[in-house]
C-alpha cells in the first residue's frame, strides 16, 4: 500500500494544468468565439500547434499500418457505431461535441486554430454551453466575457458534457461513465470518489495530447492507461490473486458491475422507428421507445462481457461486404487464449439493429439529421441517398436492417477492495459463474482442469 500511495502521489503533481492565473484582466467585448480564441494564444503561444495534433481536434487516432499493408487512421471521423450510426451528413449535430467552432460539414478547416474552442474545457463558471445543433457554437446566452475571465484547469464537469452525454443522454453509450460520476461517491468509483481524482488526474498528457485508448487508440494499439502504470504490477497480499493478473485485467476483478446509479443502453433497434406510438417508459424510467430512433433496452447493474483482449481491435470499415444472413461485428477484439500479451478483460457489448444496403451488401451511413434527413422527412431512402454521398459510396437504392454488435470498454467505476469479485463469482461450484470458460477458450474451469488451453 505504501508504495500505491507514493505512486499516487507522484502522479498528481506530474500532471500539466492550466496555471490558476487570475484572467480577469482579459478585456471584451467578444463578437464571435474565434476572438475569445485569439486572445487565448496571446499568452498561450503555439498551444493551438500542440491541439491541431490531437485525437480531440481530429477525431482520429494514430496512423498505422492496415492488414492490407495501408496506412490507415480510425477515429468517430471514419468508424460506424450502432448508436447514431456516423459522423459524416450529420456534422452539425455531432459535433456540437467538438473541441471547435463551425465543424458543418467535410469542407471544415482542421488547419484554423482560431477555430479551437478552449472554453468547452476550461470554463470555471459552469455557465458555458453550445448550440446542440450548430456545429459547435456556443450559445448565444452564454457571457463569452465572464467565461473568459474565469477560466482555469479542467474538471469533471468539463469532461462529462460530452463523454458523459455521448450517444444522446447520460450514461447511453458508455455505461461506466454518466451523470453519477461528476462527484461520485467512494462505492460508486474508489478513485474519484474516494481520492478526490478528476478525468485529468489520470488523463492528462503533454501538449494537450490526452491519454487513454478509446476507439481510435484500439484500432492502433496505442494510448492505453493502465492501472499498473500507477499501482504494483503484484499489488495484492494473497500470491494467488497475483498470479492472476498475468491472464486478467484488474478491472475485471474491481469493476463488478457497470451503470450502477444510472442505467445505460444496451440494444438499440433503428428499423421500428418513424412510427406514432405510445412511449412507454421501463423500470427505470427510461424510455423504451423513440419515434426518431425506434426501440431501446436498457440496462442496470450490468455485469460486463468478458473477452480476451491485448488492447488493439478491428474496426468495421465504411464500404466492406457484410455476411447478410449473420450479425455484424463492429470491432472485432484482438487476441484470444493463445496471445500471452492478452487479458481476460470487461466490455460493454453493445447490441442493436442497423441500416444496410442490401444490394451493395455494406452498411447505410444514414443522414439523420437536417435538411433531407430522416428526422425530418422519416424517409430511409432519400436518408441513405444523402448519407452515402457523403461518403462517396453508391446506394443501390434498396436497403434493411440487420442485426450489430459493438465492445466499449469498462475503465471507470472502481469499487473498493471489499466490493472487488470473489473467488466463487467466477469458479462456481455449480459450473454457473459469470465467466464462460469455453468461450474463452478453455476445456472448463481452470481451477479445475489447470491453466490456459494451449492446443
């Protein structure tokens, strides 16, 4: 214990914030965004270098080298989800979330640093908002002045605007991150709500290059955080519990169950939509049903899927032939049993019902939002004219729906030691514990027939 709380403590004062430097003497008015922006980079000179490099600015991640030998980078610009579906035709309303101002469409100048928007993090005042449906803008309410003059480092609340509130509402899309975690207590998240950590207390990096691996750092293999890099890599009194870590990942051990406070969505059925039904609310008052986006599930108290994982996956690429008489893998998890790199790792496994074309046999990127989307016309054809222009696809003017699946990974809500899983959660003596051991590989429980399979 004593040398986790060194490690902690190291931590902490290594991290780069924002100096607490009294702004007040910052002088308005501000007549667009852009000039609150350009009074930023007086005195943070080259700032807007470092940030033009980063995956919040591009929505990408590293450049790496494909299966097909080409270079490639995957980030929310170029992946397909089974929440909203994508990125392209309908910029305005995604990126409302952007770390910039006038993402509006595939003519949006990366290069303009004038366009960074260093408010959406470092607001102090907790008044700072943007226009949901206007590229990133803030709203007109907002006092550009005041917010400007009462910046400093970032916090929860900063993070969790967008990453809380990713896919349309708290909790949707990750499961262990939503409203429940801005001030979290000690049971829900021992970190945040027992050591006072914040997002940047294990996020950030240099040069505003933030760490940690979303979909973008899986596709490279890159970016992770890990809780080694802070805790021993044989934490544990008991050997045994250490022995274990070779083959699993702590958070399998330390994160029970997901969306403990708040539920989070766990299928989604995009071809029920368009209809004037009754929306009936579920157990957690949520609702089960959305004219815009058709029938939900929700969940609570999730117990993860538990796959074997060496911290890259597969994506789905936009044009690439799907088996139309099965299920389509939106990322695919690298490795399996054999990998010794691979640990036995928890995942959000994210389920629902797509369109595609099923002439083309790929995917439909649908424009669902604004002038001849589906919200406003509740016409999937003209919706999939549009999106797939978008992207320079041909439509063949025929389309479906077909059945998804997508791994998000369970980082957040750490419960404390006393919560962590037992022995028996997964080596049950009834054979029913919350491991499949076939599935991953193994001829049964281990504890039982000893040690990963090998042949």
């Amino acid at each position: 214990m004593k040398e986790v709380t060194i490690a902690v403590i190291v931590l902490l004062f290594a991290i780069p914030v924002l100096s607490q430097h009294d702004h007040s003497d910052i002088e308005g008015p501000f007549q667009t965004p852009q000039e609150v922006t350009e009074t930023c980079l007086m005195c943070h000179e080259g700032v807007d270098h470092d940030l033009k490099q980063s995956r919040h600015w591009n929505w990408l991640g590293e450049e790496f080298t494909g299966k097909d030998g080409l270079q490639q980078r995957v980030g929310k610009q170029t992946i397909i989800n089974n929440f909203c579906i994508a990125v392209a035709s309908n910029w305005p309303r995604c990126t409302s979330c952007h770390i910039g101002y006038g993402w509006k469409d595939q003519s949006f100048d990366f290069s303009n640093g004038n366009n960074i928007d260093c408010l959406i993090c470092h607001d102090r005042t907790g008044t700072y908002k943007k226009v949901p449906t206007d590229a990133g803008i803030p709203d007109p309410s907002v006092d550009l002045l005041k917010v400007a003059q009462n910046v400093g480092k970032t916090s929860n609340e900063n993070c969790a605007v967008c990453h809380f509130n990713g896919g349309g509402g708290t909790g949707v899309k990750h499961g262990d991150l939503d409203g429940s975690m801005i001030n979290p207590s000690p049971e829900l998240d021992v970190h945040m709500g027992g050591l006072d950590f914040t997002c940047a207390t294990c996020h950030a990096g240099e040069n505003h290059q933030i760490h940690g691996a979303s979909h973008g750092s899986l596709a490279s293999g890159t970016n992770h955080i890990y809780c080694v890099d802070c805790h021993e890599t044989r934490p544990h009194e008991n050997k045994t519990l250490n022995d274990h870590m070779a083959s699993i990942a702590c958070e399998t051990c330390h994160i029970p169950t997901f969306a403990r406070e708040e539920p989070t969505k766990v299928w989604w059925d995009w071809s029920t939509a368009g209809d004037d039904r009754e929306v009936l609310l579920d157990e957690y008052g949520k609702p089960l049903y959305d004219k815009k986006k058709g029938d939900f599930v929700w969940g609570k108290h999730v117990i993860p899927e538990y796959r074997w994982h060496n911290g890259q996956a597969d994506y789905y690429q936009m044009g690439q032939k799907i088996d139309p008489d099965n299920y389509v893998e939106l990322n695919v998890l690298s490795n399996d049993i054999h990998d010794l790199s691979a640990k036995i790792t928890p995942f959000k496994l994210m389920r629902g019902k797509q369109i595609y074309d099923d002439q083309n046999q790929y995917l439909i990127v649908p424009k669902l939002f604004g002038e001849g989307g589906y919200w406003k016309t509740w016409d999937w054809n003209n919706a999939s004219v549009l999106g797939m222009e978008s992207v320079d696809l041909p439509y063949s003017g025929s389309f479906a729906f077909i059945e998804t699946e997508m791994y998000w990974p369970i980082n957040h809500m750490v419960a404390p030691a006393k919560d962590a899983l037992k022995c028996t959660a997964c080596h049950s003596k009834d054979g029913n514990g919350r491991l499949n051991w076939e599935m991953l590989g193994y001829s049964g429980d281990p504890m039982k027939t000893g040690g990963r399979k090998t042949e």
